[in-house]
C-alpha cells in the first residue's frame, strides 16, 4: 500500500490511473471501496470527494445511490462521466469540476453520505480541516462519512518502518510529478474533533492506510 504515492504520478496520465491504481495496489484498493460502499443504500444521496476516476461514485451509484463526485482534475471527470455512460449509470451521477474550498456553496443537510478516497492526503491541514466542518454541515444528522486514505502510523516503530519502505516511492513521484501526498497524521482524531463519531477504524498492517465509518455526532465538534 505503499505504491499509493505512485498515484500522483497517474493522476497526470489519467487515461492510464485506474489500471495503474489497480497493478500498483495488487487489487486491494477494490477490495477497500467495496468494503466501504457497501453501508450506502439505494436512494441515498451520496457525495464523492476528489472522485477522480469515479471509483466510488460509480459503485454508490450501481447500488441506487444519487451521486455528484466533485474533483479539481478535469480529465479525472471526463473519464469518471465516460464510465457512468458505459455503465448506465448517468441518470444517477453528476461529475462537477469543484474543489474542496467550494463546498461551502452546498447546502445544509443535503447528503445522507459524503465519502472519499485518497483525497484527503493531498490536502493541507487547513483544507482538511475546513472540508471536514463542511462535511459536517452538508451531512443530515446521523449522516455518514466513509474515508480510505493514506495516514501517518499510529506506532513510533511502524511509522519508521512505513518512511523507510515509502521513500524510494515518494522520491520516484517527486521527481517525475514535482509533487507527493502527505499521509495524514491523527486522521481518526481530526474526523472526532469536527463532530464525528467513529463507528469503525480498520487499519494495514504497516498501520499507514485506514478505512473510516464515521457519523455526524449531534454535538458539534471542536472545530465549531
Ligand atoms: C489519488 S486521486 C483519488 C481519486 C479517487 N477518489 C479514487 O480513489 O480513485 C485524488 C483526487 O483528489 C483530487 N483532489 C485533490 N485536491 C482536491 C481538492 N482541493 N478538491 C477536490 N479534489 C481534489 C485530485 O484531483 C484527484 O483526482
């Protein structure tokens, strides 16, 4: 799960991300957001963080979900909307070229699911931050936030093992892209601290990617 810095280079090559995530996760990315989309159920209204490719959108959406995945990636989008075509799912998805600091423009309530995968490491911490009070707002009380993403290790022993083994990926990346991720330190307490109550964690073993269930909490968080 290391190779996950290997996406910034895809995601300059869109036409070749979702094969590529695929090789470089060996499978289990799928295995990830199957896992994840399976508490969404039909008629749900579901938004997709950093859809990218539509990887989770299009899975909410074959199971009845109505889905807008929103991306900063114009390519991202287009592939995402050619797939929803190719699927039929297009009645139920709508793909909108959007950033994070714009969801302010969404209304209260208006989701009963917002997910999203591998989008928050490549944000800063004052973006992840404002998306998660966002989040909150736009969800319905009780609402759901379902995240799979890259973190820092909680263990002062696998967070050297997980640099170690991630280097040689991060350097490979940097200089191909100019860019890389910054895995996200304290992910569960900064979902908790903007108002969510974890229902489930599921870490690797190298203890470096999360799977999250989190409901909006009644009481707003800390982040106000
Ligand atoms: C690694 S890709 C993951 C895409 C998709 N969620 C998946 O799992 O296949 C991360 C995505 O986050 C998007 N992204 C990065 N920063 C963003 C921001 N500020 N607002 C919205 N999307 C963003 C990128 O354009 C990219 O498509």
């Amino acid at each position: 799960m290391s190779t996950y810095i290997l996406m910034r280079i895809l995601e300059s090559i869109p036409s070749r991300y979702d094969r590529g995530i695929r090789i470089l996760t060996l499978g289990k990315l799928d295995e990830v957001y199957d896992r994840l989309t399976s508490h969404i159920k039909k008629g749900q209204r579901v938004l997709d963080v950093g859809c990218g490719t539509g990887a989770l959108a299009l899975r909410a959406a074959k199971k009845g979900a109505k889905v807008k995945g929103i991306d900063i990636n114009s390519r991202m989008l287009e592939i995402a909307e050619r797939k929803a075509k190719e699927l039929n799912l297009n009645e139920n998805t709508e793909f909108i070229e959007m950033g994070v600091a714009e969801l302010g423009e969404e209304k209260d309530e208006s989701y009963d699911v917002v997910m999203s995968g591998l989008c928050f490491s490549e944000l800063s911490d004052d973006e992840l931050e404002f998306t998660l009070k966002e989040i909150r707002r736009i969800l319905r009380n009780g609402g759901m936030l379902l995240v799979a993403d890259e973190v820092v290790p909680e263990s002062n022993v696998k967070r050297i093992v997980s640099w170690i083994v991630r280097f040689p990926f991060v350097l490979i990346a940097y200089i191909l892209t100019q860019t890389t991720t910054k895995p996200v330190r304290n992910l569960k307490e900064k979902i908790e601290r903007a108002g969510f109550k974890i229902e489930l964690a599921r870490w690797n073993k190298l203890g470096n990617f999360v799977e999250i269930l989190a409901r909006k909490a009644e009481q707003e968080g800390k982040y106000g």
